[in-house]
C-alpha cells in the first residue's frame, strides 16, 4: 500500500513545512491512519504528534496557512486544536504517561514516538505516518497493527490489564470499535476487561454514553451489547436492561427472553432508521418487563402496565446516565409508552376510530412508532412473520386514509374555548373543558366529522345539556 496516497491533503505537506522550520520531528498517528488502510473515507479529525512542542508547531502551522486560523491552546492536556477548511487538527507532543488508580486523568511528561505510541489504547489505533521531508508517508507500525487489521482483531499494544486499569473508558472503545468494524476482541483482552469491569465507575456518565451511542448507531449495535454484558460492564452501565435476561418456568410455564430478544429489536430498527433516539427507544421498549413479571395459574406470566412503568423508568435512566432530559427524552418515554399499541391494532380488525386514537396519541412520531413496532417482530415462525408483517401494511395505509380525511395528527379542535365562551357567554369554567373534550370524543370516534359546522353543533347540544343558555 502506498501510504503517501494518505496525505494528498495540502494541509500534510504544510505541516511538515512547519515542523521542519522548528526543527521537530512530527506524525499523523491514530484514527485517520487506521480509517485509510480500512477504506472507511476521510475523517474529519487529524491527530498530530510532534517530538517536542505540539503547541508550537500548532502555532506555526497557522501562521502558514493563507486564512490564518485561530488555535485553540489546552494547557492542561498540553494540546493545542485548529481547523483547515472542515478538518480538526490536533497537535500534541509525544509524551509518557502515568496513572493513578482512582483516576483517568494521567501525569504526563515529555516522551519519544515511541512512548508515545505505546500509550496509545489499541494496535490499530498506534500507527503513524511520518510527516518529515526525508520520510514522508513512512508508516511506523510497531505492534503489529496492520497485522491485527488485516486479522480484524481489537488487541492493546501493552498488557491489557494495565492498558483498561489506566484508563477504563478504554473498555468501553474496545467494545464499541469491535461493533463498528465487525472485528474480534482478543481473548487476553477480553478477559481483562472482564477483570477490571468495576473500573468503569470512574468514568464519567457522559464519557459512557458517548461510547453507548457509538455502539447504538453501529449497523448491528448487539454485538456491542452483548459483548458488554459478557465482560460484566452492562452491570454498572444498563442494569435495567440486564434485568430482563433470563427464562423463568413456572408449572411447565416459560415466558421468552427479554433481554435477546430486545437486541433483536434494536439490530432490526437499525436496519431500517438511523435517529439515535429511535434506537435508544427500541434498546428500553421493554425495560418495564422485568418489574412488572408476574405469574398466575389462570393466565401464565404477564408484564401488565410494562410500557407505563418503563417510560417512567426511562426518564431516570437518562438522568442517571446524565443524558438530555428535554425533548429527545421525551420522545423516548412516548415511544416506550405506546410500543404495544399498533401491534394491538394489527392482531385486530383494524377500526378508523382506533387508527384515529393511534394518529392523535402518536402525533408527528406515528411513523416512528410503527417502526419501532415492524422491529418488535422476532418471531421465528415464517408465517407469523409474514402475517404481522401484512397487517402492519394495512394499519399502515389506514393511517394515511384516516389522516387524509380527518387531519387528526396534531390535533386543534374545531371549535375554541373562546368561542365556547362567547357562544354562551360564560367565563372559564370547567364547563369549557367538558364541552372541548365531548368534541374531541366525538371525532376520535367518527361520530363527527372534524369539521367546524359539526363541531359547532354538537357544542351547543353539550352546552345545553349542561344547563347553558346560547346567548343570540
């Protein structure tokens, strides 16, 4: 492979100009050397490592390029970032590191390349490209990185144990890069993630879930999933989903897996959206299950009210996870909510009132809902299969004929509140709120068109019946 092909981009060659004038040695390293030999297109983040002064070559890089752009200086980390049209550039000096045990945050001191390669958390992620004049595009691979892409193997370059004791976020990228390419996480590797599991708790919760989303928005996010509940990180990341593992028999009595078939669920949606929030409702669709499991001799095992009780649990896993609790939480919990509902339509004969109830509960996110239900079938038996999968088909044209002809979504009753008041010249009242929700009523159901003539009507009969006069 020719290398140099890598570093077509002007901005390289501008680089190696400016490390050559403060006399440094410097290298692209990391994942835009990994993401070239894997064919995965062009990041949009360049990691640089300069053996000396990152923030000086950061700065000299800038001072030559024509737009002369702002660096952003982080004395802390002793990194310094720019941009070069839509790329991040970030410039480090090569360093070692050391680690103290109740933190990720590492002393740090000047080191070699070779140092600093060796801190690095994967093989595949320690490759370099040389920048220098004399070297330009030389790779520099000394764990044997190209090997483990070609074997798709996750391997870390130094003992493993150290490597996820230093810094446990590390786990979490193991994981979550063995999801994203389809790789192997060596065995050694992965024994040592089981063994410092309980270190993920000094990560961060916000660290975590940008891992978690990474996994998520993978094109097969259970293979990350599981992989977290083998290692034994699932516990102190997602215990509400690792509740719902297991087969319980009562009197010959068995109810299905839980915890599979809900990754069955999110690999399904997966195929078929790429909203982040879809898929976490999908993940949660069934986190109620596992409080609400009951047993009775009559019936068998029951989950009832399992989609009430998840979306309640929903907005304290987000703000235990320290996640948005604003409207993309929302979203989530309505989703968890009303997951049952169109898979209860389609196992019936599939009424207008009730595709109308299904359109003004579900608002602008119907659409999204039966996703989420389409991917909810798991059942292996062909015609079953193809029997849901026919009759969400139907609920689904019902939906567009229902809405063409009532506009239920979103939802605005024909008749306003001050118009109820001025019709019958009354102040607010509870009045108001009967009469509003007769309307309502009546349309859901189809006794009335959801138009203002009828509407109209029916509030003057329902005011009526309440004892008030229509002031002529």
């Amino acid at each position: 492979m020719n290398y140099k092909e890598a570093l077509q981009n002007k901005i390289f060659e501008i680089i190696s100009q400016s490390a050559k004038e403060l006399q440094l040695d410097s290298y692209v390293i990391g994942g835009f050397v990994r993401d070239f030999i894997l064919n995965r297109g062009i990041p949009k983040d360049i990691d640089i490592v300069a053996i000396g002064d990152g923030i000086k070559l950061a700065k000299q890089v800038a001072k030559n390029l024509p737009n002369k752009p702002k660096v952003q200086v982080f004395k802390t980390y002793g990194t310094a970032m720019l941009r070069y049209k839509d790329i991040e550039i970030e410039f480090v000096g090569a360093r070692k590191e050391s680690y103290q045990e109740n933190s990720r945050n590492p002393a740090v001191e000047n080191g070699s390349l070779q140092d600093d390669q060796n801190r690095r958390d994967f093989t595949i992620n320690a490759l370099a490209l040389n920048l220098n004049e004399t070297e330009f595009g030389k790779l520099l691979d000394p764990f044997g990185g190209i090997q483990d892409i070609e074997n798709k193997i996750i391997r870390t370059p130094l003992n493993p144990d150290i490597t996820y004791s230093d810094d446990p976020l590390r786990m979490m990228r193991a994981i979550r890069f063995a999801t994203q390419l389809n790789f192997s996480i060596e065995e050694a590797s992965l024994n040592a993630i089981t063994r410092n599991a309980e270190r993920i708790k000094i990560i961060t919760k916000e660290r975590i879930v940008v891992e978690l989303n990474k996994i998520l928005e993978s094109p097969e996010p259970s293979v990350g999933f599981l992989l977290l509940e083998k290692t034994g990180l699932l516990q102190y990341i997602l215990p509400e989903l690792l509740a719902l593992k297991g087969i319980d028999e009562v009197e010959g009595q068995r109810h299905k897996d839980n915890f599979y078939h809900t990754l069955e669920v999110v690999d399904n949606i997966a195929k078929n959206t790429d909203n982040p929030w879809l898929r976490w409702a999908a993940l949660l669709h069934d986190i109620g299950k596992a409080p609400t499991k009951k047993f009775s001799k009559k019936v068998g095992w029951t989950f009832h009210g399992h989609e009430f009780k998840g979306s309640k649990m929903v907005y304290h896993l987000f703000k235990r996870l320290k996640m948005p609790l604003n409207d993309k939480m929302k979203f989530v919990q309505k989703m968890v909510l009303m997951s049952s509902r169109p898979i209860v339509l389609a196992q019936d004969i599939v009424t207008d009132s009730a595709v109308r109830r299904l359109i003004f509960d579900a608002g602008d996110y119907v659409e999204d809902l039966m996703t989420l239900c389409e991917a909810d079938i798991t059942t292996k038996n062909p015609k079953k299969f193809q029997k849901y999968h026919n009759n969400f088909k139907i609920v689904r044209q019902k939906i567009v004929e229902v809405e063409e002809r009532d506009h239920v979504r979103n939802f605005q009753p024909p008749v306003s509140g001050e118009e109820i008041m001025e019709t019958f010249n009354i102040k607010p009242s509870k009045e108001i709120g009967i009469i509003k929700e007769a309307i309502k009523e009546a349309i859901l159901e189809g006794e009335i068109p959801n138009e203002h003539k009828a509407a109209f009507n029916l509030m003057v009969k329902k005011g009526e019946a309440l004892g008030l006069t229509v002031v002529k």
